[in-house]
C-alpha cells in the first residue's frame, strides 16, 4: 500500500509502504522488448509522456517494476522525447499509427485461419470446431505446439535438401543479390509486383510468434536464428529446385514435391501446424484487444482467463465469435485461395511499416541507441518492408482490400471510443469538487450520515468527481464514510501485489473520507471477486494505523519516510498477521510495533506519546469495522456524453449514435466490478462536448 498526494489543500496524510525500490528494471525492459503494438507503446509512454488520458501521477514511477531510466537534456534522446510531449497533435499521431498497427493485426488474425488447401466446406468446419474450443484455452495442449512446430520446420528443412540434391542444387545461386537485379530489371513492372505474391514466403513467422509477449526474448532469437530462418530457405530453394524439372506444378509445388513415402505423415503435420499457427494469431488478437480496452481505445469486453499458470491465456468470447463469423466469411467468399493470399500478405506489410516506426522511438527513448545506429537499422528496414508494400498495392483489388475494409471497422470503433473515453476524464478533470466547498459542508457533509460504506467508483485518481456533489445534492443521506475507489491501469507489465493500493484520507478525519487507487499494470487482471474488496479494506485498516503510529512519532504536520519510517513499515508489514479488521482491540494496536523490536524506541513514543491519539485510532478502527459491518454500497457514476447543438455532422455521428451505441452493448462497470445488484446505486449525468 502506498498514498497519493492530493491536488487540494487537505491534511491528509501519506505513507509509502513496500516500495521495492532496489530491485532492477532491466526484467521490464525485457518483457516490453518482446511485446507487440499495444506493449510497444505502452513502452514509449513510460519514456515519454505521450499518454492522452491525464491519469499519470509522480508515484506511479515509484513503482519497482517502473523504468525510471534518465537521459542527458542535450540528447538525441531527450531531444526527440521533448518534441514528442510538445503538442498534442503529435500524441494523437502516434496514437492513430498504433491502432493503424493493431487493427491490421486484427486483421492478420482473421486472415491467417482462412487460409487452407482443403475444400470450403471442410474449411469451414475445421474453423467452427477451432473457435468453437477457445474457451478451454491452450494451458492443457500448449505443451503440444512446441513439438509440432518444431517438427514442421525440421520436415520441410528436410525436404527442401532432399529436393535441392535431387533436382538442380544451382538454385542456391539465387541467393546473390544479383540475381535480384537482373529478374527485376528483366521483367520491369510485371517482375516487381510479382513480389506482392510471394509475401506469403516470409509471412510464416508472422503467424507463428504472432504474440511475440507469450516467449521470453533469448528463445525468440534462438528459435528464429537456429530453426525458422534456415528452415524456411531449404524449403524454399528445395521447391525452387523441384519446380526445374516440374514447371507444370507450379500451383501446388509444395505437396507434389513431397516424396510418396512421407506424404500423409507430413500432410498430417501440416494441418496441425495450420492450427497451431491460427491459434497463436488468434491468442493474439485476444492479447491486443485486452491491452486496447487497458488503454482506453477499445470498447469493455469480458476476459477469461483460461490458466492459472499463464497469465497471458485469455479468451474473450465477444471477439471469438466475431473473428469466427469473419473467418467463415472471408473463406466462404473467397473461392481463390490466392487472393486470401493477396488480403494476408497486404495486411501483414502494413504491421510490418507500423512496427518499424514505432521502433525508432523505442530504440531511441528506451534502448538510447545513438541516432546512427537507429538510422541504419530504419533505413535497412525500410529498404525490404517499402519493396513489398509498393507490390502488394496493385494487389489490393486482387483481395488486399479485405483487411483495408477490416482494419477500417475496428479503426473507427477504437477511434470513436477513445474520443468519448478522453471527453469523459477531461469533464471529470474539469468538474472535480473544491476541498474548500467539502469543508465548508462540515463533517456530516450538510446530510444525514447513516450506518454503512460508501464505494464511490470513479476514474480520477485525484480530487473529487463531480457525480459526488450531484449525489449529496439530489440525496438526503450519505454513508458514515466515503471511500473513493479508482481502478487505474498503468503503462507496466505487473504491479505487484503489495505495491498496488494507493490509500490517502480526505479532509479532517472527522469527515471519514478516503481516497483509494488500485493500479494494475496491461497484463494484470482485476480480480472479479470479494478479494478486491477484502484488500481494498484490509490496506485501508492498516493506512489508518501506520497514520496513527507515525502522529506519535512526530510533531509536524506532513510526515516523511525517513530510515525510521521504513523500519516502522517493514515491522508493521512482518506483523500483518496479528492484524484483525474484525477487532481492532487495544491488544491488536500494540502488535504493531514490539517492545523486543529494534524499533522499541519508536513503539515507546507511539504508545507513550498520548493516551488520546492511541484511543482516537481504536475508536477509528472501531468504528470503521462497525461500519463495514453495516453494509458496503458501490456507488457508480453513469456519465453519458451528447454532442453539442450545431456540432458538425460527424461528430454528431460519431458521438451520439457509434459512442453511444458502443457504451451501450459493452460491460457494465457493475459487471467488471462484480457488484452485487442489491449493494448498487448508479448515479446518472450528462455532459456535451
């Protein structure tokens, strides 16, 4: 548990409990490098402070899982960092180019299953019974994939030598960059958008480690440099070679140049090898998907965890069912597998370019590679990703204008559902209640305080919202103590556990208000449970002690977290056990600090300091639980968001029809929150933008 500070002039005060702050970043780093768009830019927002929600706080890098590296003021860096942060159309631009990224990966998602060698009506079962499966996860047959991969590979690396020895072993000659400028110097335009057709031929890798955040870095590399690369050449140049002898085969070269006595075995593995591929996109495509709605860019949808060993194994059936639908409906429309073929290959190059420019800021802000360096590696990547993308254009009425037209749905959905998302926190920002009129209320806050706890659910992390004011304005009671929760999601991998509420009291204590923050980080789940709830108090029981402990301690009214201070949290935190929300008697106090401790001097000030701040925190604690016993009420604001008169037309489209339609059919925040509908009270509001 650690606190917050607060934007008003209140005394409430802050501690910092279990900030892990020796622990390395370097494992962060390494988690992000792996990542995939989403991860990338949650990469760059650590460096930069390119965020466009406003939620980012000084302590949330005070996380140990935080990258807190610095840059010298005069470097290429910091400078490109600065140019960044200056306007806010630049955010925006970056913003668009990772949902460009993610939405064609989308795309590539829906694409990768279609493609298959059987007839439409096998295909189509085959992709019904593997959606159909989603559910039950990979955690039991995962174990699998490893293998049959690995097997494909060493299969088709097989037969690409046995077909190079038998056939014409000079093929290896087109390994010379020559040989590339006379093809395509001899057939001109022809010969250059032939390369459109052949994206296919570096695709496999694509499809293979499409969610690149489930394998850690060095088996990435390895597998890549070792298995893939070298693999994929010999099958390749092994066609090649069949195909000088066999020009009449050219249309399914793959299987015909099989030899006889392997081809079922092979064929056999070639199908799990499609399945297993389609699996790793569509994981992916559910991995994507959860880090949009973390950042804000994509409608709430429910996620499944489907292992409790691998946190990165979700299931998302919304989405499920409708890459099902997609995928049944791409292979079912396209009757040439070559033009699913032009659509995959289109969509992939378009990740590719997304992926090589949001690199640059990595390798510059995250990696500090010097800009030469950063140079050279764009420049050659350019070089390739360019090639093919000026070939696959005049393949987009061939087929590449499918994953166009999917990329352009989920585009506008993002889109439009991160505007409102943005309106929404600025209105908030913008109507946040004045300490000066919550203290000029007294402490019964002008109403009735009945028995009870209020959970005020809102997205600020600091002050007050505004639907609280409309609620004690409109209501002729409010509960004996506010809690203000806010869920915040945060650009790390992880927030550990003993690092993810941040506890601050509001106003006198005689107000009995709090302010409670839990952060998690884009791979975390927010537990669906009474855990949440249970912690949630258990972290606000123990602020409410260490507050009264460290009032004995000092005389000043803000109190820092010098060397005492952390003795006084480590002995607090080693004696959690003793602790007991149900009876915070006097016996249960004293367990905070031993006498025995090396902390008996601090405990003698806490427990010597004054017979009242002792008796205040048990009457505190006291009347806390009493009030958790009386009922706990999750109240939830409902803020519904309208165009202005005489906006233009597509705002209006975009606010009060898709918005509106999208906040219709998402999640309930009730739902998210598991909030009993007996214990729910929503308040509505409306606001224009």
């Amino acid at each position: 548990m650690t606190t917050i500070d607060e934007e008003t002039s209140d005394r409430g005060s802050m501690w910092d409990l279990d900030q892990k702050l020796d622990q390395s970043m370097d494992e962060e780093a390494g988690k992000l490098r792996s990542g995939f768009r989403e991860k990338v830019k949650m990469a760059i927002i650590m460096h930069a402070n390119i965020n466009t929600i406003p939620n980012r706080h000084r302590t949330d890098e005070d996380l140990t899982t935080y990258s807190r590296s610095r840059v010298h003021e005069s470097s290429f860096a910091a400078k490109t960092k600065q140019w960044l942060e200056k306007y806010s159309s630049r955010k925006n631009t970056l913003l668009l180019l990772v949902l460009v990224g993610t939405c064609m990966v989308i795309g590539d998602g829906i694409l990768t299953p279609a493609i298959s060698d059987v007839v439409v009506v096998v295909a189509v079962v085959i992709l019904v019974g593997l959606f159909s499966l989603q559910h039950y996860g990979t955690d039991k047959v995962g174990w699998l994939f490893a293998p049959i991969v690995l097997l494909w590979f060493l299969m088709i690396g097989g037969i690409g030598i046995y077909n190079i020895c038998k056939h014409d072993s000079s093929v290896l000659k087109a390994f010379s960059p020559v040989y590339v400028y006379r093809y395509l110097k001899k057939g001109g335009k022809d010969h250059w958008t032939s390369l459109g057709g052949i994206m296919l031929s570096i695709t496999g890798t694509e499809a293979l480690f499409a969610d690149l955040g489930h394998y850690p870095v060095l088996a990435v590399q390895i597998a890549f440099t070792v298995v893939v690369f070298p693999c994929l050449l010999l099958a390749y140049s092994g066609q090649a070679a069949y195909l000088v002898n066999h020009q009449g085969h050219v249309a399914d070269a793959f299987y015909r140049s099989i030899p006889d006595t392997i081809y079922w075995p092979v064929f056999v593995v070639a199908t799990f090898a499609a399945i297993v591929a389609s699996q790793a996109t569509i994981s992916a495509t559910f991995s994507i998907i959860k880090q949009a709605d973390v950042l804000g860019c994509f409608p709430r949808v429910k996620v499944v965890h489907t292992s409790k060993n691998f946190l990165g194994q979700i299931y998302i059936p919304d989405i499920n069912w409708i890459l099902m639908v997609l995928c049944i409906a791409v292979t079912a429309g396209f009757r040439n597998q070559s033009q699913i073929g032009n659509a995959y290959g289109t969509a992939v190059v378009i990740v590719m370019l997304v992926t090589t420019f949001l690199m640059v800021l990595i390798t510059l802000l995250v990696w500090k590679w010097h800009w030469i360096l950063v140079l050279i590696f764009t420049s050659l990547s350019l070089l390739v990703e360019l090639t093919y993308f000026s070939a696959v254009l005049f393949k987009i009425d061939q087929g590449g204008w499918v994953p166009l037209a999917i990329a352009a749905v989920f585009l506008i959905v993002m889109v439009v559902w991160h505007y409102g998302t943005v309106k929404r926190y600025e209105f908030e920002m913008h109507s946040k209640v004045s300490m000066a009129w919550i203290l000029g209320l007294g402490p019964s806050l002008g109403l009735v305080r009945v028995p009870g706890i209020g959970l005020v659910y809102t997205e600020l992390a600091s002050g007050v919202p505004s639907i609280f004011s409309h609620f004690i304005t409109n209501l002729p009671a409010i509960h004996s103590v506010v809690i203000f929760v806010c869920v915040k999601y945060l650009p790390v991998y992880t927030v550990p556990e003993d690092e993810r509420f941040l506890v601050k009291r509001i106003g006198p204590k005689d107000f009995h208000m709090f302010r409670c923050v839990a952060r998690y980080g884009y791979k975390d789940l927010h537990k669906k449970d009474d855990d949440f709830e249970k912690k949630l108090f258990h972290n606000l029981f123990m602020f409410v002690r260490l507050e009264s402990m460290m009032e004995g301690c000092t005389d000043s009214e803000e109190y820092s977290l010098g060397q005492q201070t952390a003795q006084s949290r480590d002995v607090l935190l080693d004696n959690r056990n003793a602790f007991s929300e149900d009876n915070p008697t006097l016996d249960s106090v004293d367990s905070i600090v031993p006498a025995n401790t090396p902390l008996g001097h601090a405990s003698f000030l806490y427990r010597h300091s004054g017979q009242t701040s002792g008796q205040a925190e048990i009457d505190e604690l006291e009347f806390l639980n009493t009030c958790k016993e009386a009922g706990v009420v999750h109240i939830l604001g409902n803020t519904v968001v309208r165009a202005r008169t005489g906006s233009k037309l597509y705002k209006r489209l975009a606010v009060d029809y898709v918005y509106a339609f999208l906040r219709k059919i998402c999640r309930e925040h009730s739902v998210i929150f598991n909030v009993p509908h007996e214990s729910l009270l929503n308040v509505g509001q409306v606001f224009y933008v």
